[in-house]
C-alpha cells in the first residue's frame, strides 16, 4: 500500500543528507514499488538494479549529488500523488520526466551544456 512509499518517502526528506542511506532509500522506494505492482519481472530487477546502485555508489559522486537527492524527492511525492488517483500515465510521465531532469543537470554539470 501507499503507506510504505509515503513513510520510504519521509525518510528520505529527513535523511536527504546522508548519501548512502539516501540512496539506499531510493532502492527500498523502487523495490516496493515492484512489490506493490506483484510484477515479478520488475521485483528481479530492481534487486539486480538495487545491488548494482548500492555497488556504484561508493565510488559515483552523481548518486550523493544534492541536485540529484532533491530531483529524486520531487520524483518520488509525484509518482505517490498519482499512484494515489490510480494515474498510471501521470506515473509514467513523472519518471520520464525525471530522467530528462537528470540527465540533463549531468550533461550541464560535466559537459557545460543541456
């Protein structure tokens, strides 16, 4: 239920300081989610993802970058907003949406430009 990705969500406010345990938040977020969803496919792989994000984060700055905590925060209280009104394609929207933010913040932090 909602309940679980609004407390994940909670945490991660609260602990969007601490690097590691922000992005082990985000894995436990992504996981529920699979979980919720009972998609087998997309629960195996988010605990492949998940073990992959833990593993990189040690040595990937971009994982402990503010910007990208703040983008994942907004990301994560729009995608429950409409998981709530059962709006799959507002889901949809907010990942995409995210992941254009992204990658466009890292393309203009490492390469100067969007």
């Amino acid at each position: 239920d909602l309940h679980v990705l609004e407390r994940l969500q909670q945490e991660l406010e609260q602990h969007r300081d601490d690097p590691k345990l922000s992005n082990d938040l985000d894995i436990k977020f992504h996981r529920a989610i699979a979980a919720l969803a009972n998609n087998s496919v997309l629960q195996a792989m988010w605990e492949v993802a998940g073990d992959l994000l833990s593993a990189l984060e040690a040595g990937n700055e971009s994982l402990c970058d503010p910007v990208i905590v703040d983008l994942t925060i907004e990301t994560h209280r729009n995608t429950i907003d409409m998981m709530r009104f059962g709006d799959v394609d507002g889901v949809r929207m907010c990942v995409k949406t995210s992941l254009l933010k992204t990658e466009n913040y890292l393309k203009k932090k490492y390469f100067g430009k969007a």
